[in-house]
C-alpha cells in the first residue's frame, strides 16, 4: 500500500535541484548574456547633478506658468455643469 520510501527519497534528491535549476535557468542565462547593455550614461561626479538641480527649482517653475483667465472661466463652467448631468 505504502510505496518504498528509498524511490521518494531519491525522487525528492533529484527532483529538488533540477525543479531550482530549472526556475533559476533564465536568470542565469540573463547573468552570462544579458539583453540589456544597461544604463547609458555613467556620471563620474554627482557634484554636478546636484548643482543642477539646486538651479532648477520649483518656485522658477511656479513663476514660469501663466494662466489665461478665460480658460478658467470656461473650465469652471464646464465642471459646475457636470453634476447636474448625472441621471
């Protein structure tokens, strides 16, 4: 009724590390070959990026839009008419 125990043990022996080696076989193959020749800039120096950034901030992007008025106006029109259409 119970099947000889040595033939479970051996199947889980084998079949463990072929059902790892199997899973983790794309992974490998994407380590040895990889697809993607990765990032396309290296910088050498992050002082830069930061002083770049501390140029470009967010009160100059604030100053930089302007509104047009009228398209507000018509804007708020739109949505104050929006709710009275539901059914």
């Amino acid at each position: 009724m119970f099947p000889d125990l040595t033939l479970i043990i051996i199947i889980l022996a084998v079949g463990t590390p072929i059902l790892i080696l199997i899973m983790l076989l794309p992974a490998l193959l994407e380590l040895k070959k990889p697809k993607d020749a990765g990032p396309r800039l290296i910088m050498d120096n992050s002082s830069e990026v930061q002083i770049q950034m501390r140029a470009f901030s967010i009160a100059s992007m604030e100053e930089e839009q302007k509104f047009d008025i009228a398209l507000i106006r018509m804007l708020a029109k739109i949505i104050e008419v929006l709710p009275s259409m539901e059914i």
